[in-house]
C-alpha cells in the first residue's frame, strides 16, 4: 500500500487516462487495485478518477458572486412573507413594495433605504423563494397547522349520508355550515369562533358566535340558529370536522327530522 497522500494522487493521476479508455469490466479490476493501494474509499477513488483536474494541482477555487440583496432586503422579506401567513414566491414577490409600505404607514416597520426599497422593487420570484429557504422561523406554518384547522370527525363518516348529485336548487331548506376563526391571525388560545349557515337556494345567512369550537357548543349554536330560521332546514352540508360530524350533532338531527 502507498503510504503517502502525493504518492497515492500521483498514482491515481496516472490510472486516470487508462481508466476513462477502459471498458466496465476493466475498470472495475482497476478501480479494486487502486482502492487496495491507497486505502482510500472505493466510491471516492472512483470520484478522483472520474474528475478532469490535475490531483498534483490545488483544485481550483471558484469565486463566490458577491450578494446583491443583502440582510436589510432578507428581513423585510419575511416580514411581509409573515404577514402574508408564510405565502409561497410567487403570491409575496408582486406585492412586496405595496405590503412594505402598507406597514410603514400602520407603524408596523421601519422606513427601510432607499437602496433597500429599489432592490425589493426589481427582485425576482426566485430570488425571493431562495430567500425564503434560508428562513428558520416556522412560527407562521403553526398558523396554518393550527389556527383554524378542522380535525376530521372519523366515527361517524358512515353513518352521514352524503349526497353525489347536483345542488336541488328549487327547495330551501338545504344550508350550507361552517365555521369561521376570529383570532387576529394567533392561533393560541381560546377565542370567538362564527358558526355561519347558509341556505343554498334563497341565500338567506345565519350566523352565531360561540367561544372555542367544541362539539357542545356547535350543536347548541345550530338548535338556536334553527329556530330562528325562515323554514325548516332539511339538510346540513358542512365538512368532515368532529365540529359537525359527532354524537352530540347526530341525535339532534334526528329527533327533529332535519
């Protein structure tokens, strides 16, 4: 075995010539001998050889390009991908100079340079989503995670019938539901939810504050809303979350027949 680092790139600056000439089957004998020679990893011989710069030389030094945006357009940046709740690239690059001025006149950020405001007028989307991936604070995706999300209501799912044609837009009485997260964009906490029906045909809307959004309270939120409705509803469309799909909800709905 060679023992020193020059002898082994020498010898693997040799082999190289015989080693791009050769067929598979030949350097595969090639490069086992020359990982038995210099001890070196078998996947990084094969990577010295394959490389078309002089082991005997320093390796070349590519020259880094000089940043152009620098941290000053890096944090206004974020500030305005966090005020628009961690959108991609392409929704924040076309609205940077009018969100960044909308928080300076709500004292929300500093007045950044004017050199600093001509380089967010010209920066790319790209540019903006490379920026985006240097960015370690996750703190909005726990707003799209947690803020209003809806956890789906499992035991219930084939007991609900779900209807596969199109909206019966001659009969009232069908209400659209859902609720509606008022929080000021901070998931943490409890805070005033909205339970909003509203009937497909006639449009008529109906909607009730409730505090949190627990199963007890959505159904009671939609008994009040109920009696106080033009006619009857004969049918909730709501989605999958426990909200609505639960025990509390299902025998309310039956006993009265909606």
């Amino acid at each position: 075995m060679l023992q020193n680092k020059h002898s082994k790139l020498d010898y693997l600056q040799s082999l190289k010539k015989p080693y791009w000439a050769a067929i598979r089957s030949a350097k595969t004998d090639l490069l086992a001998t020359a990982v038995e020679l210099t001890g070196y990893n078998r996947q990084y011989v094969a990577s010295l050889l394959r490389d078309h710069y002089n082991l005997l030389k320093p390796k070349p030094v590519t020259k880094k390009r000089k940043r152009f945006y620098g941290s000053a357009v890096r944090s206004v940046v974020l500030a305005v991908r966090k005020v628009q709740f961690g959108a991609c690239g392409e929704l924040v690059q076309p609205i940077l100079v009018e969100r960044v001025n909308q928080l300076i006149a709500f004292g929300e950020l500093k007045q950044p340079s004017e050199d600093t405001m001509s380089k967010l007028a010209r920066i790319s989307v790209s540019t903006v989503k490379r920026i985006f991936k240097t960015d370690h604070d996750r703190s909005y995706e726990k707003l799209k995670l947690h803020g209003g999300m809806t956890k789906p209501g499992k035991l219930l799912k084939p007991m609900v019938a779900v209807r596969v044609s199109f909206w019966d837009e001659t009969t009232p009485g069908f209400y659209e539901t859902d609720t509606v997260s008022h929080n000021g964009g901070d998931p943490n906490g409890t805070f005033i939810f909205s339970v909003n029906m509203t009937d497909v045909v006639s449009g008529w809307t109906e909607p009730e504050a409730i505090m949190g959004k627990g199963e007890q309270v959505c159904v009671s939120a939609i008994d009040d809303i109920g009696q106080s409705l033009p006619c009857p509803f004969k049918g909730i469309d709501s989605d999958g979350g426990s909200e609505f799909i639960n025990w509390h909800l299902f025998p309310l709905l039956q006993t009265t027949q909606h």
